[in-house]
C-alpha cells in the first residue's frame, strides 16, 4: 500500500470519527431543548442527518431510535412517540406524523444477556438461556 493511500484512509476514519461526535452533540442538545423548543430540536435532528449522510456512517445505535424516520422530528416517549413492545419488536409510533417503525427486540436483549452471563459465569449458558422468547417482566 502506498504511502498516500494509507494517508488518505486514516484521514477517512478520522472524519467518520469526528462525524459520528457531531451527531452525538447534536442528538444531546437535541434532546436538551426539546421540552421548550421542539423545533429546534428537530434541526439538530436534521443537521446530525445531514452529517450522517455525508459521511456515509451509520447512525450510532444510540440515536438510531430516537428521531422519525419520516418525518425527522427527534422522538420523545410518552412526548411525541409512543413505544409499545409486540412480539419482540419495540414499536415505536411517531405522534408527529404517526408513522410507524419496528425494531427487533428479544434478539437484542438475548444477545445482551449472553455477553453479560460469559463475563458473570464463564459459559454456564446452557441451563439458563431463554428459549421461545416468553422470559418478560425483567428490566
Ligand atoms: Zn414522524
């Protein structure tokens, strides 16, 4: 590999890198105003988009459910969105302009567990793993 070539992908990492901080401050101060000045919340919302988009990352997991795919509105329980959990998805209903999206959600926290249970008992998972997806009411 070149010299320029390895330069030119650094340089890349680093502006995913510093992407994926602008969306991360902008989804905070999103949220931070959102109770007074929704609208503006909705611009940090668009702008951390726009941000994504250019440099062709993904939104980080942690904002990823938390604005419209729709219309964009950054999306508050029990404010503007409604969340409901249904057969393993979280259902999340935009009151803004009620679409509606669904995300997996027992494959989440299976996986979730699995990591936590190999850190707490070094691979005791066989009589503890959930099977059917029927294990609620444990947050
Ligand atoms: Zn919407």
């Amino acid at each position: 590999m070149s010299r320029k070539k390895f330069l030119r992908q650094k340089e890349q990492r680093e502006k995913r890198r510093i992407a994926r901080e602008r969306i991360d401050i902008l989804f905070t101060l999103a949220e931070r105003v959102f109770p007074y000045e929704p609208e503006l919340a909705n611009r940090y919302v668009e702008i951390a988009l726009a941000v994504q988009q250019k440099a062709r990352i993904r939104m980080p997991r942690k904002w990823k459910r938390r604005y419209c795919k729709k219309c964009h509105s950054l999306l508050v329980p029990g404010r503007n969105a409604r969340v409901r959990l249904r057969n393993g998805h979280v259902v999340i209903k935009c009151l803004n302009c009620g679409h509606i999206m669904r995300y997996p959600y027992l494959r989440e926290q299976k996986a979730r567990r699995r990591d936590s249970m190999k850190e707490a008992t070094g691979g005791n998972e066989g009589q503890t793993s959930v099977k059917g997806g029927n294990h609620s009411g444990s947050e």
